[in-house]
C-alpha cells in the first residue's frame, strides 16, 4: 500500500508520530479528547469535514492536502522536496576527499546568510545540502557553526522543528568551548526547542548560554534559572564605553538569548518573568550602537519592542499587543530590518488580530507580510493555517483569496 492509499486516519498517526507527539498532546493542542484521536487514527470516526482537516493538519504542521493523499494543488505549498536533501545532508558523517578552500566557503555562506535575510527559501534548500557537505569537511569551526545554524532556523520556518533541533544541537557540539559561537548556536536551540513545544527546554538553554555572554552573571541565591536575571533586569543599562567590538557583538547575541528566553518564558505561563527578562534585554540594546551584527541577530531596541507584542499576545492581551505594533512600523529601524524578520513578525501580528477576532486586520497583516516576504506566507505551513482561518469568513477579506490559491487552500 503506498503513502497515497492509507486513509486518512492513517495519515494522521504517521504524522503525529514524526512530530514526537503522542496522541494526548495531539488531542490538547485540537482541544479534543484523546478518545477521538484514537478513534479518528483507527478510522472509527471519520475525518471528513474539512475545517476540521484544516485544524488538524495546522497542529500537525503540514498541508491539508497531505492527509488527503492529494498532491498540493500549488507548488509552493507542502514540504518543500529540498527538506530531504537537508536532511540527508545531515545524516552524512564523512567528509569530502579534499577539503575545500576556506575563503570560497565563507563566500558561500555569507550569500547563503542574505539569501536567508531575504527570506528566499527556495534559493536556500537548494543550496544548503552542498554548503553542509562543504562545511564539514571544511576546517574552520565558524563556518561549520554557522553552517548548522542557518540549516536549523531555516528548518523551523518550514515546520520541521525535529530536524531543526538536530542541526542546531550539530552547531553546539561544533562550537565547543567558544562561547560566543555557543551562544549563536543556542539562539537556534532556543528557537527549535520553542518550535516543538519544548519551551522549559528552550528556556534553560537560553539563560544557560545568556550568562556566559553578558555581564552580571548569576549571582549565589539566585533562583535555578527559571529565575536568573530576574533583579538583574533591573540594573542600569550596560556601559559600553571602553569595550571593544567583541564585546558589543557578545552582547548583541546575548540580547538575542534573552529574548528566546522571555518567549520560552512565557510559553511556561511564566509571564511576570517573560517582562523581566524582556526589560533585561531592552537595557542591553540600550548600551549597543553601531555594532556590526556580524552574527545576524537583528537584535536592537525594534527587536525587543516586537518581542514585547509577541509576548502580550501570548498572555491574551492582543489588544496592547496591536497598539504597541502600530507604533512599531512607524519607525524607521522597522524598515532596516531584513525582510525574514519584519515577515516572521506580521504572521505573528496576524495571529493576534485572530484573537481579537479582527479578521480584516488579520488579512492586511498577512498581504503586509507577502508583500515583504513571500516565501514566509507561500512556504510555511504556519501562514497557511493563519490564511485557512482568515479565509473561513463569508466573503473573505480582500487578498486572502488569492493568498489561498497562492499556497494550494481553495476549497
């Protein structure tokens, strides 16, 4: 029996099972009980409604056309088929007969790091298996760090949180003692780990390679991590004068680490804390000007601001969250941002119009996002249950429509 033949309860478990969930956290994250998930997996209740397809593939993080066993009607939706040749990159140990020349290499990667800024995804799984073949063999620790790196958080926009996870543990292990390349490295541990579902996880590695990268370490008394920085949150804003580059660049990426923890944070319900380490990451970004971001954090003041709407959202608050956003896009800093970030952020600020039940507002976000980024909206099964949801409405808003025939939901 082929893939295309298994019904569609079948489906459902297999997918379920490569996302390493079991059938009780499938059942909490439909808000169903697992009863119905065991009898929809064992085709005692049949799945035939296509809102609720919609609602379980979203959850499932893949196309609805995926459990129907029919090919995605557009392109661009469903897992990319480069995903395959990333991961069988990953799975590869040995390493090319003749190492290639370190200065081509870190050409490779510098294009393939604007490639990602730009958010053209294609482009990038295209490239990625032989620039990680490259990189591993390469003798350059850097690059092979930066080399996983990218692989995890491009993997995390294309729902593949598992195998995010193990290229961006691939970029600790390489990083070794380097702290500053650990820390880069657990910015992508912290995003795969939040991805899954694994927030605690995420939030302890996060603070854990924060501290070694910023000053005002955990002092003796403090509480066990869920609690570090928590009055550190509070010190004046950092000095920088008489630092080097090195250390501002430290900063940045601990600036960086600290707002995947407040995110992870509030993803434990920890959201007083969250704002701790929110307000601890605003005074870092406070201390850092003109630094070169030579590890592509992105991080500043309009980075933590949008993770403070972020953070409302996910404390039910999509109302500030909203007001704050208004002001955000009005700056001129939100426009220097590379296009992956501001489109990554407006299927967020999408979201929230969702939960303020503003569905026009909820499509204008989603048409900002195509418009900066297309690929995050036409490639991540994220945006197309944000557009499913959008779309549900009699008529649709103007430009979801066509956003829905662009990734293959025009039923």
């Amino acid at each position: 029996m082929t893939s295309d033949d298994l019904p569609i309860g079948r489906r459902v478990a297999s997918w379920r099972v490569r996302r390493s969930m079991t059938q009780q956290m499938l059942a909490d994250r439909l808000r169903r009980s697992k009863s119905w998930v065991d009898k929809v997996e064992r085709g005692v209740r049949p799945l035939d409604r296509y809102s609720v397809i919609q609602e379980v593939a979203g959850v499932l993080r893949v196309d609805p056309e995926v459990l129907l066993g029919q090919p995605p009607s557009s392109a661009p939706a469903g897992t990319p088929a480069g995903v395959e040749d990333i991961r069988a990159a990953l799975a590869r140990y040995d390493t090319p007969p003749t190492p290639p020349h370190t200065r081509e290499l870190r050409r490779q990667v510098g294009h393939a790091w604007l490639a990602y800024q730009h958010a053209h995804y294609p482009q990038l799984t295209r490239t990625l298996p032989g620039m990680l073949d490259a990189a591993q063999g390469a003798r350059s620790v850097d690059l092979l760090v930066q080399a996983y790196r990218m692989t995890s958080l491009l993997l995390v926009k294309l729902g593949e949180a598992d195998l995010a996870w193990l290229a961006a543990d691939r970029a600790m292990s390489a990083a070794g003692d380097d702290p500053l390349l650990a820390a880069t490295a657990a910015v992508a541990v912290g995003q795969a780990l939040r991805a899954s579902g694994r927030d605690r996880l995420a939030l302890y590695a996060t603070l854990t390679a924060a501290h070694r990268v910023l000053p005002h370490p955990r002092q003796d008394g403090d509480q066990e991590v869920c609690g570090a920085f928590g009055d550190q949150s509070r010190r004046k804003p950092l000095d920088h004068r008489g630092e080097g580059e090195g250390d501002r660049r430290e900063w940045a990426v601990g600036g960086t680490l600290l707002l995947q923890a407040a995110l992870a944070a509030a993803g434990c319900g920890e959201h007083r804390h969250a704002d701790d380490l929110t307000d601890r990451a605003a005074g870092v970004a406070a201390s850092l000007r003109g630094y070169d971001d030579q590890h592509r954090t992105s991080f500043g003041p309009v980075a933590v601001e949008m993770a403070r709407v972020l953070l409302a959202t996910q404390r039910g608050d999509a109302d500030a969250a909203l007001i704050r956003h208004s002001t955000i896009v009005r700056r001129e800093a939100w426009r220097r941002l590379p296009a992956e970030y501001r489109g990554a952020y407006l299927l967020d600020v999408a979201r929230a119009y969702l939960h303020t039940g503003d569905l026009r507002g909820a499509a204008r976000a989603l048409v900002d996002a195509d418009s900066v980024a297309p690929a995050e909206v036409r490639w991540r099964p994220l945006a197309r249950t944000l557009i499913a949801d959008v779309a549900r409405a009699k008529p649709a808003p103007a430009g979801v429509a066509r956003l829905a025939t662009l990734v293959g939901l025009t039923r």
